[in-house]
C-alpha cells in the first residue's frame, strides 16, 4: 500500500503534467489521485484518534472533557471547519452566480436564435458549477452549526447516541 507522501508526490507530479499539458485527462487523472489522498487521510486521522474512550463515554453518559469534545468536534465537522475557512471563495461565488445570471437575464430579453441558445446552455452550465460550490460551502456551515448547536452544555441521550452513531460511521 501506498504511504500518503509518495501519494501526495504523485499527485504534484501529475499537477505539474496538468500545467504543462491541459487536457481532460491530466486533470481526471489528478482528481482520481486527490479523492484517493482524501480517503486516505481520513483513514489516518481514524487511526490515529482513539475513538473506542470517547464513544464508550458518550454510550454509558459520562461527562465529555473539553479536550474530548474537541476530539469529537475534530472528527465530526473538522473537515467543515477547514472548509469554512475559505470564506472569500464563498463571496466569489455568490459574485460569480450573480455575474452570470444576470448574462441569463439580458438573454431572456432578446432574440432567443441558435447561437443565444447555445450561449444560454454554456451560462447555465457555468452556473451549475458555481451552484455546487456554494451549496457545498452552505452545507459544511450548516454541519458545523448543527453540531455547535446540539454540544452546547449537556448532551442529551439522544445527542450522544446520534454523535457515537456517527463516529462510528466515519469508522467503517
């Protein structure tokens, strides 16, 4: 098996062949290598943190540390956080969607002929993408609001259940 840094190697090699080559199948190719270094580092972080204490307290109802609760924010929204962190590219975003939607609006008033067909299809694709971008940024603040939302001050037999439920999901 492949160690994470001769994976992470690979794919800045094949980042640097994507620069000097740009063709569709440089780039699936680093995407490939990107969710394989992903679910590889997910994997590691799994190994690393000692999950059976922490989910034995949160079945049995003991009282969480603040470093436990910390290890547990880590593994349930740490990826989110990190996420979150990039919230200038949120804001390009929204700019960017607003940008083409208005190209849609002066578009709507005109001649509908084949090439503004064809125009209307490329500025709908285009805000597709940025679509999924910004619904991917709202959801990982969702998920970092929820979990803030349901360890404010003591968890409920049914927060702990659902947090040990999904620790033990990430497990697997």
């Amino acid at each position: 098996m492949q160690t994470i840094a001769d994976q992470i190697s690979e794919a800045l090699s094949t980042a640097t062949q994507c620069i000097a080559a740009e063709t569709a199948r440089n780039y699936s190719r680093l995407g490939e290598q990107l969710g394989e270094i992903e679910s590889a580092a997910g994997r590691l972080l799994h190994s690393h943190v000692a999950c059976q204490p922490l989910l034995a307290k949160l079945r049995d109802g003991g009282l969480l540390t603040p470093d436990e609760l910390q290890t547990l924010r880590s593994l349930i929204v740490g990826d989110a956080d990190e996420y979150l962190k990039y919230g200038d590219e949120f804001a390009q975003s929204k700019s960017e969607l607003h940008r083409i939607i208005e190209q849609i609006r002066r578009l709507q008033s005109g001649n509908l002929d084949a090439e503004a067909l064809m125009h209307l299809r490329v500025l709908c694709r285009e805000a597709t993408n940025v679509l999924a971008e910004t619904v991917q940024y709202l959801d990982k603040k969702e998920r970092v609001r929820n979990f803030d939302e349901h360890t404010r001050g003591p968890l409920t037999s049914d927060t702990r259940c659902m947090l040990a439920g999904i620790v033990e999901d990430m497990a697997r």
